[in-house]
C-alpha cells in the first residue's frame, strides 16, 4: 500500500508550442515549449471539497508573463496546508518544464527566488503515473511505462468530463486541421488553442466572445483533469 499525504495538493499544466514544433525526442526539452495556463487543485483531507482553479498567462511569450503566472501558482499552493502535491506524468513533463522555465526567469533576474521556489514546491510531488503502471502490470505491455489518465480514470470508474467543442461559440478556431476530435484534448491546446489564447493577449482583444468562449473552454478543460487527481491518489492509498 502506497503512503499518500491527507493534505494534497494538484498541478497540471497546458503548453503551447508557437516558436518551433516538438518532434518526438524533443518532449523534455523546455526550449519547444510556452506555458499558457496552470490547472491547481487542493484537498485539505480525504473526503474534503477539492478546491480547483486555473491561473492563465496574462500577456505574450515574453519571460516576465512566464515569471508572473509562475509566481502566482507558488502563492496558490503556498496559501494552502498541503504534504504532497500530484501530478501525472509530471517527472516526464510537468516537473521538468516548470523548473526549466523558472531557471530561465531565475537567470533573466525577473523573479530571482524562481528556482529554489519552483524546486522547492516540488519536492514533494507524487507522480501517479508510476504508481498507476505498478497497478495494472496486468492491462499494459512489458514495455509500458506509461498510461494515459484517461485510461487509468476508466479503469477505476472515476470520470472525466469532455469539453466538447459545441458547447464554446470559438468560430473558425474548432475547424482547424489540427483538431480531429468533437472534444478538446491536449494535442490540440499545444497546436492550436494556447497560442490563439495568447495571440488575444498580445493584440488585447480580450473583450471579444472568441477570447471569452476560449478562455471558458480552457478554464473546464483544465479543471476536468484535476478532481479526478485526487479521486485516483486516494484509491492508490487504500481509500475509495
């Protein structure tokens, strides 16, 4: 049985690509990626509400709007009574770029503490990719050392809702070539939505229902991938 914290908190973030397109060595090298937004969640204790919030980048691809989105997620998380912090994947991922990024904010003196902060915030995370393997050696390949939450979600009956794309008035956005599914996954929040998010924020058209329905659209996403963090760590822990 695997020790988890009472005290939980939850990061998940959405990245975009708008300076060069990762290949598939490229997933761990910071340089290909921009952060758009930080979907957080916080349980103070099993059984408790699970608070949830999504922290969007306010301006363009510049360090400082890196620097600022950082800082407010370490104030969110530093606000809250927590022993743990979850993610999914988060060493391959999550973890890696969080700390490139604050390096590279941290080297640029926009925020100086940004790498011992960042670090520090994550010293305590529980990846429950490993611990999701380790419980269904059964279900994947020898090779596998990986499982997407979605499935690990089905496995354990925990829902997640879809963002479908009907649902947002986005206009031409949900028609690009990228998006090949009725519903908003991660490939296409790093191909197309992060950057159309972003490209509102530098030509400030921010007041029009396109950016407004967009942000919606993200801000659901992002979040439907968080309770169920917690819903998951709980039942690897011995809990329901």
């Amino acid at each position: 049985m695997n020790t988890i914290p009472d005290g939980l908190l939850a990061v998940d973030i959405e990245t975009a690509s708008p300076h060069k397109e990762p290949g598939r060595d490229n997933f761990q090298d910071t340089s290909y990626f921009e952060l758009v937004a930080v979907g957080l969640g916080h349980q103070a204790a099993p059984g408790e509400t699970v608070e949830t919030d999504v922290l969007f980048r306010d301006g363009g691809w510049d360090d400082e709007s890196t620097s600022d989105l950082l800082q407010r997620v370490d104030a969110w998380c530093r606000e809250r009574d927590a022993d743990g912090i979850l993610t999914h994947n988060g060493e391959r991922f999550d973890e890696i770029h969080l700390k490139g990024w604050a390096q590279q904010v941290t080297e640029q003196s926009h925020w100086p503490e940004a790498h011992e902060r960042i670090n520090s915030l994550l010293s305590t995370q529980i990846d429950l990719n490993p611990l999701a393997v380790e419980r269904y050696q059964h279900r994947l390949e020898s090779w596998r050392d990986s499982v997407k939450l979605e499935d690990v979600c089905d496995w354990e009956d925990v829902p997640v809702p879809e963002t479908h794309y009907d649902d947002y008035a986005i206009g031409k956005l949900s028609q690009h070539e990228a998006i090949d599914e009725p519903y908003v996954t991660n490939v296409h929040i790093g191909e197309v939505l992060g950057e159309a998010y972003v490209q509102h924020k530098i030509r400030d058209t921010t007041e029009t229902q396109q950016f407004q329905e967009l942000e919606r659209l993200l801000q659901h996403y992002t979040e439907a991938d968080i309770e169920p963090l917690f819903k998951l760590a709980r039942r690897f822990s011995g809990g329901q």
